[in-house]
C-alpha cells in the first residue's frame, strides 16, 4: 500500500502522520564530508538512513532550513553501516567525515518517488522529505516539527 508524504497544512497534521503511519524504523547519521581540494566534487554533507545492510545516502551541498525551500539532493550508492558511528578520515584519500547528527527515525512513507523520514532523537526533530526528480536528482525538504516561542506555529 503506498502512502503519500504530501507537505502537510500544519505541524500538527505532520506530526499525526508520522506517529500513525510508520513503514519501519533504524538509526540516521549526518555527516559533514570534507573532501580534498583537488576532489572533482565540492565538500558536502552526507544523509544517511539504516536500510537493511546497509545505509540509503543522499548527499547534499547545504541543508534545508526548517519550513524552507528544497534543496538538490544527489542519491549515493549505499554505504556501509560502520559510517552511524564513524568520524575520521575517508580510505583511498576521499576526505574526512564529521558527525552532524544522529539518532532514530521512523519511515513516514516511502514509494520510489518519495522517502520521508521522521527524524528523532535529535535537534532535527520532523520529517525528511525526499522527491525524486530524476535517477540523478532528488530535492529535500525539512518539516520542523519543534515548537517556537511557546506555541506551534502553521508551515507556510
């Protein structure tokens, strides 16, 4: 049964959908990659989600501003599982990774044109929306799920 991730009307109807329809669970890390200079790819950072063996990666130049615009997202091989735990330096002179944030997350809804994730357990509390836009390209939005100065305000 596919489920949408529609943006939702409100944080509150964000928050509903993702307690009542969780596909699974696992561990999330983001990591800064710092990549050498002569690398033909800028610097980024790394999402990563426990998928199974291993880890489904998006990495992105910059990361969404809660109840902001998408950002461009490019879909990465699977990485291996050693990376929820790992920082330091990438083998084969691929850089260096540093840990952003971590902790669990709930899959809202996941189709092949849409992944979200609810993260939890960490300052990026809300949901990860990934639209598929091509096999190279996939944006990313982030539903902030905090409350602010006392009270829920409605996403725009």
């Amino acid at each position: 049964m596919k489920r949408s991730c529609r943006k939702p009307a409100s944080r509150r109807d964000a928050r509903e959908a993702a307690d009542a329809a969780p596909h699974g669970d696992g561990r999330f890390v983001i990591l800064w990659h710092e990549l050498p200079t002569a690398s033909a790819r800028p610097s980024h950072f790394d999402l990563m989600f426990e998928q199974g063996a291993g880890l489904r990666t998006w990495a992105v130049e910059r990361l969404p501003a809660a109840d902001g615009p998408a950002v461009s997202a490019v879909p990465l091989p699977p990485h291996r599982l050693a990376y929820l735990d790992y920082e330091g330096q990438v083998s084969q002179n691929r850089g260096h990774v540093s840990r952003i944030a971590a902790g669990r997350y709930q899959a809202v809804a996941s189709a092949a044109e849409q992944q979200c994730f609810r993260l939890l357990e960490s300052e990026w509390d809300g949901v990860f929306r990934f639209q598929f836009l091509d096999e190279e390209a996939w944006s990313l939005s982030w539903e902030s799920l905090r409350k602010r100065g006392g009270d829920e305000r409605e996403a725009s």
